[in-house]
C-alpha cells in the first residue's frame, strides 16, 4: 500500500511539475512575441500555434490535477441537501465512475486519431498532429489514474461525514 501512496504522490508531483513547465513557456512565448512585435516590429509566426498547442496539453494534464482534489464543475445540489452520508457516498461514487466511463469510451478512438494524424503537420511549428493529439489519450490515462485515487479518498471522506473537497 505503501508503494502505491508514493506511485501516486510522484506522478502527482509529474504531473505538477509538467503543467508549471508548460505554462511557464506559454508565458515566455507570449511575452517574446509581444517584444518581437512591438519592440522589433516583426512578430514570430510560430507563437500562437505554439502557446495553442502547448495550452492543449497543459489543460489535459491538469485535468488529472483537479481530479485528484475534486475540483471539476459538477451538478453536487442533490448530494449537498441529503442528509445520509450513504446516498452521498453512492451517489458520489456513481457521478465519477460515469465520468471514468466517459474517458475509457473514448480513448480508443482517440488513439485512433492520433494514428491517422501522422502525416498532417502544422503550419506555423511544423510538427506532426498526432504529437498535438496525443495530448487526449496521455491526458486521459492520467485522469483515469487520478480517479482510481481520488474516488476511494473522496468517497471516504464523504463517508466518514465530511464534504468530497
């Protein structure tokens, strides 16, 4: 049990890491373009396709991140006015079993289209889609694992009488 707790604690740690880095260069791209736009008057072609793309993977990574502290939007009005902590707890845990759902139908297709997009470049940063598409099913597998370790902590918190978050 232990080795599964720090399994979960590095690749939350990945995961924190990866998303400053990718919004660290989304801030040093923006702020190099907008030199190079006003101070050199000549914009880099590259920029926005490259903050766009590195935004898409920063958003499916972090994801996974608000997963684990249960922090996505979600329709909670029923589970807030019941007062047994057992339908809370049933309900929480179907409410985020039916999103896990979710992910698992769609990463096979989504693995799909990251095949076919192999040949298909961008524009502006020349790099292939299926680098930009992969972002789904990585994002995806990390938001599975962060469900399997958030659901049992969350659920348990509810059931002990506290709130999910």
């Amino acid at each position: 049990m232990m080795l599964l707790k720090r399994l979960d604690k590095a690749l939350t740690d990945i995961q924190t890491y990866v998303c400053a880095i990718l919004f660290a260069l989304i801030i040093a791209i923006g702020g190099l373009n907008v030199f190079c736009r006003y101070v050199l008057n000549d914009s880099l072609t590259w920029a926005e396709e490259a903050m766009r793309f590195i935004c898409i993977w920063m958003v499916f990574i972090g994801s996974s991140l608000t997963i684990r502290v249960d922090g996505h939007v979600s329709i909670d009005i029923l589970q807030s006015i019941l007062k047994n902590r057992t339908i809370k707890f049933v309900l929480y845990v179907i409410t985020r079993l039916v999103a896990a759902s979710f992910l698992v139908l769609l990463l096979p297709a989504s693995v799909e289209l990251v095949m076919k997009m192999g040949s298909s470049y961008s524009s502006a940063v020349g790099i292939s889609y299926s680098i930009v598409y992969l972002s789904f099913p990585v994002g995806a597998v990390s938001m599975l694992l962060s469900f399997a370790s958030a659901i049992p902590y969350h659920a348990w918190r509810i059931k002990e009488g506290g709130e999910a978050k």
